[in-house]
C-alpha cells in the first residue's frame, strides 16, 4: 500500500490528463499483464496517436517504465 501512496505522490506532480489518469488507476489496482499502446487506447478509449503521446509523456515523468524489446512488442509498467 505504502508503494501505491508513493506512485500517486509522484503522479501529483504532474498535470495528468482524464486518460492517463484512468489508466494509471488501472494499472495501479490488479492490472495483471504489462501496458501496450494497443491496450492503452483501448482502456482509455482513444486513438493509438493520442495513446503514444500520452504514453510518451508518462514514461518521461517516471510513471511509467519501458520493458526490454521494442518496435511491436513495446510494453510497459508502472515505475517503481
């Protein structure tokens, strides 16, 4: 509990928009697999563009981490 008090304190640093912010709630409950932009526009209901911007901008504000591999099976998780 102590981790997820600590993510949001850093997420509170940050204007997040409705769709990261929804992704990230998500992702910090039980969300058992790792993020793609695919499922990122689909929980937050938004173009794949608009989802790689967002993402983009979460993993330069240290929310978000980028998993090894890259081109198509880019993934992400929550940073620690």
């Amino acid at each position: 509990v102590l981790q997820r008090a600590d993510f949001w304190q850093r997420a509170q640093r940050h204007t997040l928009n409705d769709r990261q912010r929804r992704v990230l709630e998500r992702m910090s409950g039980v969300f058992e697999s790792y993020l793609t932009n695919s499922k990122y526009a689909a929980l937050a209901k938004c173009s794949p563009d608009s989802a790689l911007r967002d993402i983009r901008e979460l993993v330069e504000w240290g929310l978000l981490a980028r998993n090894a591999g890259g081109g198509r099976s880019t993934s992400y998780r929550l940073a620690p």
